[in-house]
C-alpha cells in the first residue's frame, strides 16, 4: 500500500498528470518572450474566428468569446503540446449547430457532458479507440464539413435572411433568392475574401530573413505581422467602413449587432431549461442529443490529436493521446461553467501559434488574457462587425480542410478506400453522424474482408507450398482450408502440402481446430500436410491443442526435404511388395 502511493505520488507520475511540472522548472526569459508573441498574435486571430464560429454554430456572437479562453489556461497545466491551442473551430461549430438546436442551454449542456465522456475516456486510457477510424473517413468528413460551412456562409455574403441551415435546403433557398442579393454585403464579403487570400501570398512569400538594413527589417515586421493577424486586420477596416456608413445613416451592410457586454458568469450548467408548457428535464435534452453525445466527444478527441500529433511530429517531440484527452474533457467540463459550447484544437490557430515561434503552452495563457480583455472592454464595438467580413474569415479558414487531391491519390494509393471515403462525405451532408458510421461501417467490412481473405503465395514443386502474407485468424480459416483442398487434394494426382507460417504472429481456437481436421484430411488420402516457420508463440499454442499428426519444421526447405524423403521410402516399400509377389 505504502509503494503503490509512493508511485502514485512520485515526480514522473505527477509530471504525467500535470505536464507543466515538466517544463515550468526550465522556463527562461527567452521563452517567455516568444510565448507572449506568439499568444498575442494567437489572440488577435481567435477574437474575429470566435465571433464567426458562434454564427456557423447558430449562437448569439458572445458566445464564441465565452467558449475562447478556457481552454487557454487548462491545457496550459494539462497539454502535452507547446504548439496546439484550444477553442471553437469551423467543424465543432457544425455539430453544435447540428446537435444543439441553436439553444445556448443545449450547447453549454454538450459541452460538460462532453467533457465528462472525454475525460472518463482519458482516465481508462481509451485514445487508442481513434486508430479504428481511417484517414479516409477523417478526410471525407472534414471535406464535406468545409463545403458545407463554407456554402452556409454565402447567404451572409449575398446578405440573405431567414435561409433554412439543413445543407439540401439551404443550397435551393440560396440560389432561389439571389435576386434579393444586398449589393453592399455581397462587395464587402469579395473584398474581404480577397484581403485575406491576398495577405496569406504575401504570408507565405516573404524571405525567412529579412535584409540588414533596419527599413527592410522594420517592413519585414509589419508585413509579416499583418499577414499573420490578417484576420483581425479585415475585420477592423470592415467594421470601421460599417461604422463610417452608419454614422451617415447608410444601412449598407448587415451587422451583428448588440450582444451581452462583460465577462461570463461562472456557474453550474443548466440541467434543465424552462417552457411555456412546463419545464424540459435533463433526461429529456440528453434524450434530444440522440447520438451527437458519441460524435461530438469522439470527433473532437479526433480532430485535436490529429493536429497534435502532426506539429509534435514536425517539431520533434511527442503527445500523450490519453493525456489530451484528460486536457480536452477538463476544458469542456470548466469551460461548461462559463457558457462555453465544446472546443477542441484549432489547425488554423495551431499553425500560427507555431509559426511564431511559441515555446510552451504558456503562450495560451496570453491568447486567454486577451480574449478576456475583449470581453471586458470591446464587446460594444462588435456591434460593427459585418457579417459578410465574419463569412469571408470562415471561407478562408476552412478552405484549407477541403482536401480533394485526396481522391487521386486514393485512387493510386488502394482503390478501395475511396468507398469509405465518399461513404463519409456524401453522408455528412445527410446526417453527420450517418456519415461517420457509413464510413467506419465500410472501413471496417474492408478491414475484416482483408483478414478472411489474405494474400497468399502458393508453390508448386510436386508438394505444394502455400505461404500466407498476413496473419491467420478465424475469419480465414475456412478460406485456407478451400485452398489447401483445392491445390493439393483435388489436385490431379493428389498431393502433400507445406504450409508456410512464417508471417503468422497469432491464430486462435478456430485455426487450430482448422488445422485439426486438415491434418486429419490429407492423413486419409496417405498424404502429409507439414508446418513450417512456425513461431514461438505459435508453436506454443498447436502444442497445446495436442493436435493429432501435427508435424513441423524450422524451414520450408527442412519440410520438402522430409516429403521427399518419405516418398522414397514409400516407393522403396512399394517396389520390394511388387518384387516379392512376383
């Protein structure tokens, strides 16, 4: 007992749970002022992504703020990744939206009960459960996630109103009111979106160095940070050309108006929510989430350690998938608390904040601290804020997702996984979670078909010699058997046969009774059916069964040498009986 909470309490296990007693102790000046960089430039792109994600999830703007800060200063002592940053994203956006019913109460509620199946999920060390979802299924969602934010952003870009969110519908009623199209909302949404295009080019072709020459270098700076914190830069010229428009009485654009001023409450999560027939009980809005309570915590999980492990793997350290999901679960629990709806990493923020140069998690505590200051002070100049530029920032930042090279390097790479791939994207836009399972559905059946139908190498050298090229397990079992009756029993003359394990790493109870009635089989047509390449567990395991007859060899050419030895003596019996009867 004394040991156990010895090692329950010890340093290592301690820096596991809390991951900041890892680097806290080694932090230094200059690392402080890259995260402080690299947290205000985090904070300046999340305040306008923020603002935009609470209209893609169908909530008053305020809350995308409200959902922006926790995750600052949680994963800061949780997180195992200096890079990644925790907050709304387009694709949590689509859920909440889809799952929430665009009821406050409904996604502050998802988000603690999300939290609450993350982080029991992190305790039992169940990250693991995300390497049974393809990479052709993460793609197809998050591809048909992109088009479908993507095109719900065009009606606030042709400045439409009372436009139906369900993607069929909402793609007629758009087209059908075209010519209701604000002539000012629809060239404020195409300069935006040319704003931003443009600043991400000249992001992406400035020199890694700039010149000696303290101009250059001066330049460099400004270009660089403008084009980083691009979209807070659109989103301020747009509101200050709203506000220049209004102060003349010019209603020009559509905006977005009042929204609460201050700081969140820090409180309880409402377990149940009144109507004018009655109050809604909590069973009855768990009930209404229907499936979205095992979509939105999975996917959620999955989309941040996706792009955890990706900049861990460009910048040379590694994440802890079951620590992340404690981090991510603690987030939404905590972040439920302050009117947050479910978070998880961000790629677009992830990749800035590593492109700055952050060095610890202690860069989110900046990006934190700045969106508490919006709160507090700059809520009443939202007011301002165009809803075609909030549209053009979420076209720019999903576009990205949308990965249709995918589709021709799945057609080079193995045809078949094209069909879970348009299994989840033509899904989605039906039902999210139709879409998930209809993937995973077809990954799996391809998975399984794989296992009872492996490759095989088969020899013929008077005995056939039949090697598997994956493992042996009971789905295949009746498959090796067809094909050992077929080659070598049916086979004109009957034959004796080697079979090869030396890929076979584990078999189970029905390979072994397989194996049982084989040897059995060829043993009533006087012929052998020898193992050869057999590993240790392997051989531990056919011993076991005591399986009548069961021969095996070290090699393959040990067991054609043992055939051909028999068959000579057999021949030899065979010619002294005819010698003798003569």
């Amino acid at each position: 007992m004394a040991s156990a909470l010895r090692s329950a309490c010890s340093r290592r296990t301690l820096q596991r749970c809390f991951p900041i007693l890892a680097w806290l102790p080694r932090y230094s000046a200059g690392w402080l002022r890259m995260d402080v960089l690299a947290g205000v430039t985090v904070g300046l792109t999340v305040v306008p992504q923020a603002l935009a994600y609470a209209e893609i999830a169908g909530l008053p703007v305020q809350y995308g703020l409200y959902s922006s800060f926790m995750g600052c200063f949680v994963y800061c002592l949780l997180g195992t990744s200096k890079d990644i940053t925790l907050g709304p994203t387009a694709i949590m956006s689509l859920l909440v939206s889809t799952y929430a019913r665009h009821d406050p109460v409904y996604a502050v509620l998802l988000a603690f009960l999300c939290g609450c199946i993350q982080l029991v999920m992190g305790v039992l060390r169940l990250g693991f459960l995300v390497d049974f979802i393809s990479l052709p299924v993460i793609k197809g969602f998050t591809s048909s996630a992109a088009l479908t934010i993507s095109f719900g952003q065009v009606k606030n870009i042709l400045g439409l109103r009372d436009i139906p969110r369900q993607f069929f519908r909402e793609v007629y009623y758009t087209f059908s009111n075209i010519p209701h199209t604000r002539v000012g909302d629809l060239a404020l949404g195409v300069v935006c979106i040319l704003l931003l295009v443009l600043l991400k080019l000249m992001k992406g072709s400035l020199p890694a160095k700039p010149r000696d020459r303290p101009l250059n270098r001066v330049c460099h700076a400004i270009v660089s940070f403008t084009a980083t914190a691009r979209n807070a830069v659109v989103v301020v010229v747009a509101s200050l050309v709203a506000f220049c428009f209004e102060s003349q009485y010019w209603h020009a654009f559509t905006l977005t108006g009042a929204m609460a001023q201050g700081l969140p409450s820090f409180r309880v999560p409402p377990f149940s929510q009144p109507e004018t027939n009655g109050t809604e009980c909590f069973a009855e809005i768990v009930r209404n989430f229907g499936s979205g309570l095992a979509v939105v915590p999975l996917v959620g999980f999955l989309e941040s350690i996706a792009i955890a492990k990706a900049f861990a793997a460009q910048n040379g350290y590694r994440v802890d998938p079951n620590q992340e999901l404690i981090a991510i679960g603690s987030t939404n629990i905590l972040g439920s608390f302050v009117s947050s709806f479910p978070v998880t990493g961000s790629f677009g923020r992830t990749a800035v904040n590593s492109q700055t140069g952050v060095c610890t998690p202690a860069g989110g505590i900046v990006t934190g601290i700045i969106v508490l200051l919006s709160l507090a002070f700059l809520t009443p100049l939202f007011f301002y804020v165009p809803k075609a530029a909030l549209a053009a920032v979420i076209i720019c930042a999903v576009s990205s997702v949308f990965d249709l090279g995918i589709l021709v390097t799945l057609w080079r790479v193995n045809k078949l996984d094209l069909l879970p791939f348009l299994a989840s994207f033509l899904g989605c836009f039906w039902e999210i979670q139709y879409g998930i399972l209809a993937g995973i559905a077809l990954s799996g059946i391809i998975l399984l078909y794989n296992v009872a139908r492996p490759e095989t190498k088969v020899a013929d050298y008077g005995p056939v010699v039949v090697q598997l090229q994956s493992g042996f397990n009971f789905p295949a079992a009746e498959y090796v058997r067809d094909l050992l009756c077929r080659r070598a029993l049916e086979a004109s003359p009957p034959r004796s046969a080697v079979l090869d394990c030396v890929h076979i790493s584990s078999i189970d109870y029905t390979t072994v009774n397989s194996l049982r009635e084989l040897i059995l089989t060829f043993q009533q047509q006087q012929l052998s059916l020898l193992l050869a390449n057999l590993r240790p567990k392997t051989l531990l395991i056919l011993a076991s069964a005591e399986i009548e007859g069961l021969r095996y060899f070290d090699s393959t050419e040990a067991a054609m040498h043992h055939l051909q030895a028999t068959r000579s003596d057999r021949q030899q019996d065979l010619d002294g009986r005819e010698i003798s009867g003569w």
